[in-house]
C-alpha cells in the first residue's frame, strides 16, 4: 500500500524514508508522538508504520492482523507525513525486518535514504533479530528513547555503535545506510500493553491512543 509522497519526484528532492516497524496491538499515542516528530525534525519526505504481521519476538496478538492493520490506517489518516505501509502483513509468515528492508531498498533504489525507527527497549534487543549484523547494509537506525529503557548493550552491540554512531542526525540524510543515531523525543510511557490491560480491567484507555483508534476498539469489543 504506502501511497507514495510524490512530492519529491517532481522537485528532482533526495528520497528519504523512514520506517517504523511494530506489533501495534494497539497502535498509540507513544508511536505516533514519535513519528510526528521525526517528520517534523528530521527532514524526511515521509513516514511509514510497518505492522508485522507474526511477530518473531513476542507472543501473537490476540486480535487478528486486519484489525491492528486499520487501527494504524485509522491513526495515521489523521497526519499528512505519516502512511501505512502493509506489505509485512501481505507477505505474512514471521515478520522479519531485515526482509523488509532489502524488499524496500530493491524499490527505492540504491541512492534513497532509508531510516528504521525503533524504540530503545527494540535497539537493546537487536543482536537477537535475525540477521541483524546486515541491517545497517541496506538502513540507518534511529533509536528513540523510551520512558523505563536505559541504554545498556550488549559488548557486540557497543561495537556495532561505536563503528556507527552519527554524529548529527543530519548524516541520516547525506548517505543511503548504515549509520546509528540516538535521539530524546517527548517520552510518554505508553504502551501497548498497557492498553490492553486497563481494557481487560475495564478501565478507561482515554487519551492514551486517538479517539478513532478507541471508538474501533469499542465497536469491534476487542482486548476485552
Ligand atoms: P507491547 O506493550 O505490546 O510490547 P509496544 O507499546 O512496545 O507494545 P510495539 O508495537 O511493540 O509497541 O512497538 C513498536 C515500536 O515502537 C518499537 O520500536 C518500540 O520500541 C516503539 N515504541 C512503542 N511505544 C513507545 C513509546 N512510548 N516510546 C518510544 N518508543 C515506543
Ligand atoms: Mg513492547
């Protein structure tokens, strides 16, 4: 899907897209602080939320893919920057990120600038992903911090930094891949297993996620 910006293609502008992938079990006002930021901050043309479809590191979701799918489109049709990209959930099988990336560097071609977005509680957990020493070949990474999530890594990890690091978020722009950045954006400790949990409590979600991503999970009973 990710009905391109074509802006840039008129304008002769750099590609650059970042992407940020997730389970989105439900998608919240965590995720989507973060991404207006980064549209806003960072120049990039344009945004994409990638929901897995299985994920490879937590346990299935307990609504269906759909669902999570127009949970997001939902969210995002709200921000002019930001737009769904299904392409995990249509491949289906285990959503693997290193997949995605070579899949959209293939469309994108080889002088597109391509960022991954994840949170700091995601980058810690990197060495565990598959393949993840290839990632920077085909992407930078942008790691945003997170209420609770310190930044403690591994000694391959460390190295993996150390080799990386950009020294301003600005180099995300002047090369197609393989440079790490981290940023401090608004933190708002919000996730979404929180949200499941006060909905099985029968607690209010208000203001934690936008009112049409609640009025779904409302009409659809879901998390219940
Ligand atoms: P769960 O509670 O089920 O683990 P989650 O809130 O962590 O869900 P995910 O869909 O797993 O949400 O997260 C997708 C990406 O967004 C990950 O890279 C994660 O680090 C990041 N992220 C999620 N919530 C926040 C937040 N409040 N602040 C910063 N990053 C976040
Ligand atoms: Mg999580």
């Amino acid at each position: 899907m990710a009905e391109s910006n074509n802006e840039h293609e008129k304008t002769n502008e750099k590609v650059s897209v970042a992407i940020m992938g997730g389970t989105f079990d439900p998608i919240h006002n965590g995720h989507l602080r973060i991404a207006v930021d980064i549209v806003d901050r960072f120049h990039f043309t344009e945004l994409r939320l990638v929901p897995c479809f299985i994920p490879v590191h937590k346990s299935h979701p307990s609504i269906t893919a759909k669902q999570r799918l127009d949970m997001v489109s939902l969210a995002v049709s709200q921000h002019s920057g930001l737009l769904v990209d299904d392409r995990e959930i249509k491949r289906t099988g285990r959503s693997y990120s290193i997949d995605t990336l070579i899949e959209l560097r293939q469309e994108l071609g080889p002088d597109a600038c391509i960022t991954m977005v994840m949170g700091m509680d995601s980058f810690i957990s990197l060495p565990s992903w598959h393949k993840w020493q290839s990632i920077l070949n085909y992407a930078h990474i942008l790691v945003v911090s997170r209420p609770g999530w310190h930044p403690e890594f591994t000694l391959d990890l460390q190295d993996l930094i150390e080799k990386s690091r950009a020294k301003t978020a600005a180099e995300l722009q002047s090369a197609p891949a393989g440079k790490i950045h981290m940023e401090a954006l608004t933190e708002l400790g919000i996730s979404s297993s929180m949200i499941r949990t006060l909905c099985e409590q029968n607690k209010s979600i208000a203001y934690l996620l936008p009112e049409s991503v609640h009025a779904y999970i409302n009409q659809h009973t879901l998390y219940q």
